[in-house]
C-alpha cells in the first residue's frame, strides 16, 4: 500500500489531466474464494443429507478453488465420493445463486476501491480472467457487496476473458491492460494473485509504467514467476495508504475528549480545528468544568485537577479554535454555558452543541437554536438503529420531529450495529450525520470513506503524530507523556 500511494502520487504529478486507472483481478484478488469453497461444499452436504463438510472452516482451505481435489484428498474423502462432490462443486459454482451469495471479500479491499474511486480523475477498472458469459453475474455480485462501502462498479470498466473458463488467462489479462489504455485510460497499477499474469503484463510494460501489485493469498502459478520489481503484500491497509494530507477538507474533524491539560495541549498544538468538550457543574464550587464521568459514578480523585469551562474558552479564542460543548444536563448547566459563551463572542459558524434528547428535551434545543442559530445542534440516536432497519417511516417521523427543535445534525456510534446500513438511510434522507466513537487510524479512514458531515474521535494515532487520551470511562486512557511526543513535522 506504501508503493502504491507513492506510484499514484508521483502518476498524478505527472500527468495531472489523464484519467488515471487501476486494475483489479477479482478471484482471489478482490473476493476471498475460499468461501465459495465452503459455500459449494456444505450446499453439496444439504443436497445429499452428507455430514461431510459440516466441521469444515474457512481457515482449514489452503488450496486454489482450481485444486479442491486436494481438499478432499486432505480430508479423506473416499476416493469413490470425490469424484461426484467434483462434478458437483465444478458445476455449482459459477451458477448465479453461488456467484450472488457465497462470495466474500478481501478485508480493506473493497475500502481501498472506495479510495481511489473518490479522487478525481481517477478510476477502478476489473481486469478478470472470468468468461464473458459471466459479466452480468459478475456485476450485480460486486455491485451488493460494493453497496455498504459505497462501492460501484460500471460496465463499461470491466474486461473479461472473451476464450471462456481457464483458457489464455494470460493472454486476456494482457488484453484488458491494452483496452483500458485503448479507451483513453493511464494504467498506473495492476493487482493480480497470480504471478503468470503480472508477469504477462510485465512484458507489455518495458518502461515499467505500471506498479505491478501481487495479492499474496492463494495462488496456482509459481511464485518464480513473479517480475523483480513486483510489490507483494497480504493486506489492504488504509493506514499505509491515505496520507493525513490528503484527508477531504468537507468533512469537519473533532479531538474528542479535551477535558483536561495533555489533551489541551495536545489540541490547540494539532491542525484539528474543532474540539469537544464534557461540560459539568461542579458541585462543590458550583462553577462549569470539563469531566467526562459524573462524581456520583466516579469521585473525584486526590490529584485530579479540574480544567474549569472559563479557562478553556480564553484558550481557544486565542488560539482560533472552534468548541463542541458535550452538555451533560440542562437547566442550570445550560444557562452557564449560553452566557460564558456569549462573554467571549465566538463567531456563530464555531459552536457546537450536543447533548441527549432525554437530558436536553425540546425546551433545551430550541433555546440552543434560539440563541445561537448558525451553531450545530446535536443528539445521537444510536438507540434508532434497529427502527430504521425493520421500520424506517417511523424513525425518519422521529427524526423530522427532532429538526422542528432546532436539531441539524445527528450523531451514530461507529460501534452500533448495522452502521453502515443506518447511515446510509440517513444520507439518503439528507440528514447531517456525525460519526463517533471511532477507535483507531484504519476505522477512522473507514469512516471517512463513508463522507459524513463530520467525525468524532480522540485522535490517537501515533502513525500521525497525535496523542489523544480519551476523555473518561468510556474510552481507553492511553499513556502518553507529553515530554517524550515527538514533534510533527
């Protein structure tokens, strides 16, 4: 992924108006076909009331979807069985029904294809070794598993082997580089598991214009094949591949957690603009602080020191950073917050409010709205998740009476089941969505590949250079020493 981030860069600077493309191989490339493998198997056992395969796991197939002989010779099928599980599996196994739903991919691959489909001037093509008879199946299996991730892949850049099932593979291969190239297209890198094949289109390639990516799963021809300067690699890792730089500037960035003087420094020390913060009342001293757990569940410690809500505001002002106030109750608090607010006359476009629909109620929110109107107003409603996926009408109801508060954006936990599906549903209503409790680097980019309105997390990815903590019960406490940060450059 490193290579090919830096072949895609460097392609870019190069010829910065050419549509840029790259290919993907699917089997064993895109989709992890040992599933299919299984799929077949275990449909042969329900087929013929068999307990062959019932123990078997995806981990136990090592062999090419070409070899399961070998499969069932490790297994000790009877010799007399094998050959009609054979027939069976070489039959079943390109049918629509198995090419639909016995089909996994790759983890990250399909976040990867995302990626690039979203740069512009830039654009994925399949180059597979399948039959042409196969193209529409082929399409709508992808175009399902491609919908959670946001994924498409068009007709119009896929090239199939026109020779039929395992015939001049190579020489297909070496035919879907030159179309692509033929239709106006700059190919700067080409993923293929099987060696033959990189080898092919190595050899069309003497300027070695193309990065040669080498899917290191299971495979048929010899890894001796392979060309000198082929990239090899078994994982699609979106840390390796999406620079900090190249983050869409759309999307607004929250440091969550700043409740206390590392965090802070750590903060107003990033290029992260907006911060959030856990607003309570203290109630000994009876004054506004940042705490993200309350007293009752966690006392206050002998050397904890309180960051008080007036200390934080004088900071970020000077700093010209924008605050996204997590209130913890109404009434009392709310009125405190509104006027120190007001004392230190942020600009509208950098507040941010957010708190619980049950804390805040209609009467909080519409105050908010009615005191600050260009702020955001927020409210996560995770606890909808199962209501948009079995009755969708009834919680978009939920949601349009949220807005009639002043509410213009809602927020999902990355953690709550069937996310993608829940916020999907909420793009396609044209709500602002927020994303939060987003654990670490590669689920934060994953999250960004989703394009919401904004994302939550506590910025603690050290691949980057920042060191956030978390802010109390709910997330991890990491432990970093301020004096032993090294310096972003």
């Amino acid at each position: 992924m490193l290579e090919l981030a830096a072949k895609y860069e460097d392609t870019r600077r190069q010829y910065p108006q050419d549509k840029l493309i790259i290919l993907f191989d699917i089997d064993g490339t895109i989709l992890d076909t040992r599933y299919m493998v299984l799929h077949v198997l275990q449909a042969f056992d329900k087929e013929h009331a068999t307990h062959l395969f019932q123990e078997l796991q995806v981990s136990d197939i090592k062999v090419h979807e070409n070899q399961v002989d070998r499969l069932l010779a490790e297994l000790q099928i009877p010799t007399r069985e094998q050959k009609e599980i054979l027939d069976w599996y070489n039959h079943q196994r390109w049918t629509p029904e198995d090419i639909l739903h016995a089909h996994n991919p790759f983890r990250g691959v399909l976040e990867v294809i995302r990626w690039f489909q979203l740069q512009p001037k830039t654009f994925v093509g399949l180059n597979t070794g399948r039959p042409e008879s196969l193209r529409k199946d082929t399409l709508r299996s992808l175009n399902e598993l491609g919908t959670e991730y946001k994924v498409r892949f068009s007709k119009a850049l896929i090239h199939m082997n026109p020779s039929g099932w395992e015939q001049e593979v190579e020489n297909a291969k070496v035919a879907g580089v030159r179309y692509f190239q033929a239709a106006g297209y700059r190919v700067f890198a080409f993923v293929d598991n099987e060696p033959d094949n990189l080898r092919a289109v190595s050899q069309i390639d003497p300027s070695k214009e193309i990065l040669l990516l080498h899917a290191n799963t299971i495979f048929e021809s010899k890894r001796t094949s392979l060309p000198a300067h082929t990239a090899k690699g078994k994982t699609y890792d979106l840390t390796e591949l999406i620079p900090e730089k190249a983050l869409p500037k759309h999307i607004e960035f929250v440091w969550h957690g700043v409740n206390d003087e590392v965090n802070l420094r750590q903060f107003l020390a990033s290029d992260i603009s907006w911060g959030e913060f856990d607003v309570r009342l203290d109630p000994v001293r009876s004054e506004l602080i940042l705490r993200h757990d309350s007293f009752v569940e966690n006392p206050l410690g002998p050397d904890e020191e309180l960051l008080t809500l007036d200390r934080l505001l004088e900071r970020l002002h000077k700093a010209g950073k924008s605050a996204k106030f997590d209130l913890k109750a109404g009434g009392t608090v709310l009125d405190k917050v509104l006027e120190r607010v007001d004392r230190y006359d942020f600009a509208a476009t950098r507040l941010w409010f957010n708190g619980n629909v049950e804390r805040l109620q209609d009467g909080g929110f519409r105050r908010l709205a009615s005191a600050h109107p260009k702020a955001v107003l927020q409210c996560p409603v995770d606890y909808l998740a199962p209501l948009i996926c079995s009755a969708p009408e009834t919680a978009g109801e939920m949601l349009e009476m949220f807005t009639t508060w002043g509410i213009n954006r809602f927020s999902i936990s990355w953690e709550t089941q069937d996310m993608r599906t829940f916020f999907d549903q909420m793009d396609k209503w044209g709500f602002e969505v927020n994303i939060y409790k987003v654990p670490d680097l590669n689920s934060f980019l994953e999250a960004v590949l989703l394009m919401p309105r904004s994302i939550t997390t506590d910025f603690n990815f050290p691949q980057w250079h920042y060191y956030g903590r978390g802010s109390g019960q709910d997330s991890e406490q990491y432990e970093y020493s301020v004096r032993k940060q090294r310096k972003r450059t």
